[in-house]
C-alpha cells in the first residue's frame, strides 16, 4: 500500500522512498528558492519603490545562488548513485 505525502510541500519523501533522505532534502531547498525567487519577482512587478527594487533584486540574486548550490549538490548525489550501479 503507498501512503500519501502528508504536506503538499514535501511530496518528494513519498515518491522517492525512506531511503532517499539526503535527495529529497535537496529538492526540497531547491523548491524553496525557486518559490522565494518567484514570490520576489511577483513583488518587483508591483513595486514602484526604486530601494525596495534593489532589495528585492539582491534577495532573489541570493536565492538563484543558493539554488545553484543545492544542483550542485544534486549532481553529486546521482553521479554516486550511478557509480553504485
């Protein structure tokens, strides 16, 4: 019997399996900075604000940064996952 995710923000534990902990981390941080990136750039459409702007612009550039790290980290986890094989 397959059990259902219990939060919507986590549905990579139920596919995955127990034993991929360490991927569905990841892709949990990933899903993270991709949604805080989107939720900046929603808030720089309706922000006439020039500071604000830059603020925004510098949080979603950290963001994408953290984003490229955790597929970074991604990658490390599949290339070990294939040399298993």
């Amino acid at each position: 019997m397959v059990s259902e995710p219990t939060t919507p923000e986590e549905p990579e534990k139920h596919v995955l399996g127990a034993g991929d902990d360490k991927l569905a981390s990841l892709i949990h941080d990933l899903r993270h900075a991709l949604h805080a990136m989107r939720l900046g750039v929603e808030l720089l459409k309706e922000t006439p604000d020039r500071e604000k702007f830059t603020e925004l612009c510098n949080a979603i550039e950290v963001e994408a940064r953290e984003a490229a790290k955790v597929l970074d980290e991604l990658v490390v986890v599949v290339r070990g996952r294939d040399a298993e094989r």
